[in-house]
C-alpha cells in the first residue's frame, strides 16, 4: 500500500528535492517557518534563508506534485522532525535530518540495542567473512544492526543479519535515495531491509546521486548507535566519519585487529592503538554494550534498557541511569560530549551544538573569513591531513564553515 502524504510531509519532501539543497540550508529554511509556511514564502522570493531567490523559480505547484507521485510509486514514507512520526532515537540529535525519508516500520529501531557495523568498501575475504559473521551473530542476539548497504564491510554486516534465523530487523542508512536504482544483488538486499527492517535515507527520491552524501549520511549511522565497530579501514577511509561523528555524540567505538600487513586494516588497527576496544566476536559486542549484564536471562547477552529491571541502562555510557561522560579509547585530550539536537523553533526550542573537542577547535581557529586553503589549514592547526579533512566536513555540516575545491572559509 502506499503511503500517504500530509501537506506538510509533501511539502517538506519537495523542499528536500530542491536542486543544490543540503542537510544545512534545509535546516536554515524550516529554523524559523514549518514546511508549508516555507515553501510557500520560496514561492513569492519572500522567504529569509533564500535573500537570491535561488529556489523561486523551481517552487511550482507541478514540482511539489511530482514529488509526492515520486513518493507514494516508491513507498516511501516520509517524516518532518519535530512531527509525529519522526523516529525518537534521531529526534534530539544535533544533525537529525529535517526530512527523513524511509521505507519499512520505524519501530525497529527500538526492539533492542543499535550497532554499527562498518568499514571499507575494497574488504579482504576475510573482512567480509568476520563482518557478515557478526551481523549474523548479533541479529539473532537481539542487536539491531546499522550499517550503510554499501559495498564491501556494509553489505556483508548487512546480508548477515537478513539471513539469520529468528533474526532481528536490521537498519540500512542510505547516501542515495531511499528509491534509488540499485545495482543487484544491493537492489534485492535494500528490498528484504524494507519489507523486514528498515531503509533511511535523508536524500529524496528523484536527486541526484552525490559522492558527498556518501560522508554526511555517516553522522545518521552515529546518532542511531550505541556502539561503532569498524571491521577494517584504511587509514584514511570513510569508515572515520562515522568514528569521529560516534566520538562526538559519546559514543563508544571498538575495531576488529587485522593482519599488520594489510592496507585494508590499517585504520582500524590504529583505532586499536589509540585505546578502542578490541572486538574478537559478538561476545565482545555484547559485553560492550552493557558491561555483561543479561537480557532476559540469557548468559552473555547485554540489557538494552529498562526491560531487565535495575533502573534505565544508558548504552552510550555503560552505566545505570548516568549521563554523557568521557569514553574511554578517546583521542581527544577533552571531554567528549553529548550533543541535543536543535529541533525546529516551529516544532520545539532550539538547542545549539558547538564543536564538541579540540581537535575541532583547532581547524575552526585555522579557517579564516577569508578563503583559505586546505594546506594552510592543516599547517596552522598542526594536526595531519587526513583528520584535518574530516574535521572541516564535520565543522560545514554544522554550518561552521564552507568550502569547495579545496579552500575553505568560516560561515
């Protein structure tokens, strides 16, 4: 059955649509005004975070009908933050999408404790042997696996948890549309998650497919986990984005150990050696997520809340009923903290996020006002290349700062 659409979903999904839109300037377009309100003010040049009038000519009556018939062909359902609907484990996250679109039942998500599995694209044999081993392993133990249906470590993590037995649903997180054309077998895959789990995506049907939303769906995976495993990752692969977003919002990551002489664990074996936990099986995962308490009586499976008696288990600092602290493995030299969201003023007050360590810090002092390049960058700050990179993708995802082939300024 398809779904149906509201005037204000349909109008947030269009708004989402929108040509050169990104998860920043949607947020600057419903701070102050609901989906309705403002696409209707794009439509008469009137609308405050659009002085250029870059969007009028595109806000028709013809675009807003052709994304709703683009949404109910494909099934996909579509949420606003703020609206009911909206899946809570992203609802206070400082980067929750503004629109969310998703095929499958949301409630999945909150069957038992989320983890992440992730990790390169090019994954040895035996990457994708243990990744599929463990999605396999922690579905039918209760845990609801994230990953992002890419290929490599994702689609092994992911095919794992579909084709246990008894298995928990898992959860893909998509940097393509919900209803993109895949090829098989990811097509057939991104199906049996939609009908027995759930597809999250924060792109709407019909936009094009950008590398960039590849790196920017990650901080999604991070705000829905409670723990990050990464499998195997080069030193600079894309699997760090999701590390960095995790460490941002408290919440703990583990890395498998791999052969010294693999480039493909290269990455996550210095996760290692920077203190994240070690992950040998789902045993370790397991124990991770609770410190060893049982979930319904069975020896070695964590407590994912409430259920198991004892006071709220908070899985982001392993603790009964305790709040955001520093986790141990971090890098970074200060408190790593936890982020609220900051929810549309329309829908519920705003909670600013600030850059959450020093390393973030230290980039955002490097950028000037002026355009400035990513050498100098990574010159003033002082720190390496690499983190340097996914620091400012981080810092333009909050609206910090902004960049295009290769300079950079604050915003």
């Amino acid at each position: 059955m398809s779904p149906v659409l509201g005037e204000m979903e349909m109008h947030g999904a269009a708004l989402a649509g929108l040509p050169g839109m990104t998860p920043r300037r949607l947020r600057l377009l419903l701070e102050k005004m609901d989906p309705s309100d403002s696409w209707n003010a794009l439509a008469v040049g009137r609308h405050p975070a659009d002085p250029g009038q870059r969007w009028r000519g595109y806000v028709t009556d013809e675009a807003l009908r052709r994304m709703a018939r683009m949404c109910m062909a494909s099934g996909v359902v579509v949420t606003i933050r703020g609206c009911a609907g909206y899946p809570p484990a992203l609802a206070d996250d400082s980067g929750a999408p503004e629109v969310l679109f998703h095929l499958g039942d949301s409630s999945v998500l909150d069957v038992g404790p989320r983890v992440a599995i992730v990790g390169t694209r090019s994954a040895s044999r035996a990457g994708i042997e243990t990744a599929r081993r463990l999605g396999a392993d922690l579905a039918q133990s209760g845990v609801v696996v994230v990953s992002g249906l890419a290929a490599g470590i994702d689609f092994a993590a992911h095919s794992g948890a579909v084709l246990a037995s008894s298995c928990t649903p898992a959860v893909a997180v998509l940097g393509t549309s919900a209803s993109a054309r895949l090829a098989q077998p990811m097509a057939a895959l991104r199906d049996r998650l939609g009908e027995r789990g759930m597809v999250i995506s924060e792109t709407a049907p019909g936009s094009r497919s950008e590398r960039w939303r590849f790196a920017v769906r990650n901080r999604i995976m991070a705000a829905l986990a409670d723990l990050v495993v990464v499998v195997e990752c080069h030193e600079t692969g894309g699997s760090l984005h999701t590390v960095r977003a995790a460490r941002q919002r408290g919440v703990l990551v583990a890395a498998v150990p791999g052969p010294l002489s693999s480039p493909a664990s290269s990455g996550s074996n210095a996760l290692l050696v920077s203190g994240a936990a070690a992950i040998r099986g789902a045993g370790d995962v397991l124990a991770l997520l609770t410190g060893g308490k049982a979930l319904g009586g069975q020896a070695g499976i964590a407590c994912p809340g409430p259920r198991c008696g004892g006071g709220p288990l908070n899985p982001r600092s392993g603790t009964l009923g305790a709040g955001p602290r520093v986790i141990p493995g971090s890098t970074s030299s200060s408190p790593i903290l936890s982020r609220r969201g900051s929810v549309p003023s329309w829908a519920r007050d705003r909670e600013a996020g600030s850059p959450a360590d020093v390393e973030a810090s230290q980039v955002l002092d490097a950028v000037g006002w002026e355009p400035t390049s990513l050498d100098q960058v990574v010159l003033i700050s002082g720190l390496a290349l690499g983190q340097v990179a996914i620091t400012l993708e981080s810092l333009a995802d909050d609206g910090l700062v902004e960049g295009g082939s290769g300079w950079w300024s604050r915003c």
